[in-house]
C-alpha cells in the first residue's frame, strides 16, 4: 500500500469520544510532585503508619495457610466469607436483612464500585447531582457513562463568635437543591463524611435530600468510604435506612479507608438487588474477579469487627479515636501559625485557609490555574511540604469559587505531622523576622 493511504489511516482519531475533556486529572500532577519534592506528605488520602495486625496476620495466614485455592480465581462478584460477613455486618448496621448473594457485591476499592454505579445506572442524557466540592472522579466517571454532573454547591457560613469554622459551617441551600432536581435527575452521589471538608451530614441534611430523591423519582449513589471516621460522638447516618430510601441507594464502602490499607484496593457494594443486579453487569463485563487472597483477609477483619462490635478494642472504634487525636494536634498546630483550619467532623481530610501565606507566592493575573493550586505546586517545591488544593475538588466551571484553601491529609505518624509543623513554623518566622 501507498503512503498516501497509510498517511489517512493516521489521521483517524484514535481516542473514544467518550473520553473527551476528561484526559486532566489533578491527581496524576500532584502525586509526582510530592514524590519528587515532598520531604513530608500530606497530600493524597493515605495512613504512613501501619495496617493493624490482626489485618496483617490475616494476610499472612491466607498466603501461607494450607488453603492454595485462596491463590485462585474466587467468586466473581465477591468472595464468599466477604460477601457473608460484610452482609452480617449491614445487616446490624441498616437494621434489615441482606442476601449476601445479591445484596453486596466486591470490587476493586470504591473507585470501582463508583465506576460499576456510573456505568450501569446513567444513561446518555442523565443528569447526576453532585455536591461541591466532591471528591473529583464522580464528574469525569458521570460523563464517561454519557450523563451530565449538576452541581450544588455546600456555602459556607462563618461562625460569628470568631471561633474556628467547623465543616459543620457549610451547608447546602434547600430551595438550590431542590431547584437543581428535574425528570432528567437520574441520581445524586451523596459523599458522607465528606471528602475534602470532612462534613458529616446532619439527619436534617440527609432528610432533605431522601424526600427529594422519593418526590423525583432519583437514585442515590452514596459513598461512604469514610463511615467509621468520624469525631467527637457524631453519629455517621446511612441515608439508606431512610425512609423510602433503601431502595434506591447504593452504598459504597472500602477496606483501604476501614482497616487503613488502601493498597489492597477491595471495596464493596451494599443495595437492593433491583440496582446490584445491573451493577453485576457492569462487573462482569470489566473486572470480573478481584484479587483473592485480599478479599480472604479483609473478610478475617471484617470477623473480627463483628465479634467486637461496639467494644474499645474494635478497630472503628480506635482508628477515629487515634484520627481525633492527630486531628486537634494539625488544627493546633495550623491555628498557631495562622493557617486558618476548618475542623472536619469526620473523614481524615482538613481543610485549611492559605490567606496569610499568600505573600510568598505571587498572584498571576488572568491565569487559568486557580491560585490555590498554584500556592499548593509552589508549597511542595520551595517548602516540601504537600497538599492538595481545594479547588480540585470542584467543577471547572467553580473551580475558582474557593482559592483560598488546601487540603491536608492527617492519617499519618505523629513524626509526620510535626515535621509538617516545623516547616509552617520556620516558613512563619521567616515571614515576621
Ligand atoms: N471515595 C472517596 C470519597 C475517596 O476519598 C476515595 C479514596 N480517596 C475513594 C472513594 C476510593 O477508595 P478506594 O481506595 O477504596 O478505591
């Protein structure tokens, strides 16, 4: 064949439409720019102190016990001890009774458990309610499925008292909420405790949205990845044990936030069949299985978990009462130097005001990147500290509301976070000396 025709074979486009203005994300830049700048890391949503042990002897024993099926293929849509005990689980949790055949289904952390929500769920034309700021792959995974994001926003309101703002403080308008649902609303993905604020939603919050999604007819994809992270006696509410709701909510979980292992990537799905049945599809159609050996594991703490329920020596109950303490020494810690934080009632995300540090790190008239983002590029390059800009978590269309804050992440060794301390606190000086 000639040149010429191999020449028009290459002026095809090779990408799929459907991934058209989704190619940027945010995560792919900051990621590499922590590892090669960052001396401490507070950016991506990770512990740096260990897995608890009971997590890791389970490991153990699933490699090296007598079982060589658990190195096998299991149940596609979820290995049996989990889907059993995580079903036991939900069971207590939504006061219900679940078929762990058809009521749960695993996945490949929540990040496919949200894609396998998409994906089955939206159609071309769909619209998707999401609350700003969300966590950022809900908006590029709604297009993907063909649906269109609509977004409402969480405002915020200072406390007058000069006290700290609390994530408490920003909160949904119900008159905008309501305006935003139409009988092209398919679904809203209700993220609580709230990631990047930490919002925990009020029964009233989550009242509000339920009555809407019943009058409209609208499913809620709920994720909460974050469900045994919450502080100070809050009370996490499934929006599923709502009245009417149960039906048309799936709930997302993840083993990485649980048992603080986000590299083992199991996940899950908890709803009515009517909704997992599709998801299923999804599922098989993509990934299929997850690994195993993980899933036998998780499975063992998840045991565990059951046998503990409700006891001081529960895994949900220590982890959030350790995050409380790290939470309140990094809010500390930031009030000192005058880096305003917001305190988030649950998840293991702060989100703090940069304005009195915005000297350093001059403004760029009509730049398109939020300079936030440009504060936060600028911080792990000239301090090595790491953080996540705020408005990464909005739409592009909002995504210059909010350029005043940054997120920092406090799963981390006491080390850790007083090394991030340090740098605010020399970077202060050196601004007053
Ligand atoms: N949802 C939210 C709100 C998250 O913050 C994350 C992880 N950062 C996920 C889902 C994805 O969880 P996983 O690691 O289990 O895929």
């Amino acid at each position: 064949f000639t040149f010429h025709s191999l020449q028009a074979k290459m002026s095809r486009p090779v990408q799929a439409r459907r991934l058209e203005g989704i190619d940027k994300n945010i995560w792919v830049e900051f990621v590499k720019l922590a590892a090669t700048y960052s001396k401490v890391n507070l950016g991506q949503g990770f512990p740096d102190f260990p897995a608890p042990d009971f997590l890791r002897e389970a490991m153990m024993r699933a490699l090296s016990g007598g079982n060589h099926m658990l190195h096998q293929y299991t149940r596609a849509f979820g290995h049996p001890p989990l889907v059993k005990v995580l079903a036991q689980f939900f069971e207590k949790l939504l006061g219900r009774d679940l078929d762990p055949m058809t009521n749960v289904m695993v996945t490949v952390g929540a990040y496919q458990a949200l894609f396998c929500c998409f994906q089955a769920l939206v159609d071309e034309g769909d619209e998707v309610i999401i609350i700003e700021p969300f966590f950022d792959c809900y908006e590029p995974m709604v297009k993907m499925a063909g649906g269109t994001p609509v977004f409402v926003p969480l405002r915020p309101n200072p406390p007058k008292d000069g006290k700290l703002m609390s994530s408490a403080d920003w909160q949904l308008d119900p008159a905008e909420l309501a305006s935003k649902f139409s009988e092209r609303t398919k679904a809203i993905v209700l993220n609580s405790p709230n990631n990047p604020l930490g919002k925990v939603f009020s029964r009233g919050e989550l009242g509000l949205i339920a009555e809407l999604c019943v009058k409209h007819n609208v499913l809620c994809i709920s994720d909460e990845v974050y469900e045994w992270l919450v502080y100070d006696g809050k009370q996490h509410i499934r929006i599923a044990s709502l009245q009417g709701m149960w039906e048309r909510t799936v709930i997302i979980g993840s083993a990485g936030k649980t048992f603080s292992a986000t590299g083992w990537k199991v996940g899950w799905v908890v709803g009515p069949d009517r909704l997992l049945q599709h998801l299923r599809t999804v599922h098989q159609n993509s990934v299929y299985h997850c690994a195993t050996i993980a899933q036998e594991a998780v499975a063992q703490g998840f045991q565990r978990e059951l046998k503990l329920y409700g006891k001081p020596e529960s895994y949900f109950v220590q982890l959030p009462k350790e995050l409380q303490q790290k939470r309140d020494w990094l809010v500390q810690s930031l009030d000192g130097v005058g880096m305003k934080p917001i305190i988030p009632e649950g998840t293991y995300f702060l989100v703090a005001d940069i304005s009195p540090f915005k000297s350093d790190v001059p403004d760029v008239p009509n730049s398109d990147e939020p300079y936030d983002s440009r504060f936060a590029k600028w911080m792990v390059k000239n301090k090595g500290l790491a953080a996540i800009p705020l408005s990464a978590f909005y739409s592009e269309a909002h995504k210059n509301n909010y350029t005043n804050f940054i997120r920092f992440c406090f799963a981390k060794e006491e080390a850790t976070l007083k090394a991030a301390s340090d740098i605010l606190q020399k970077w202060k000086q050196e601004k007053t000396s």
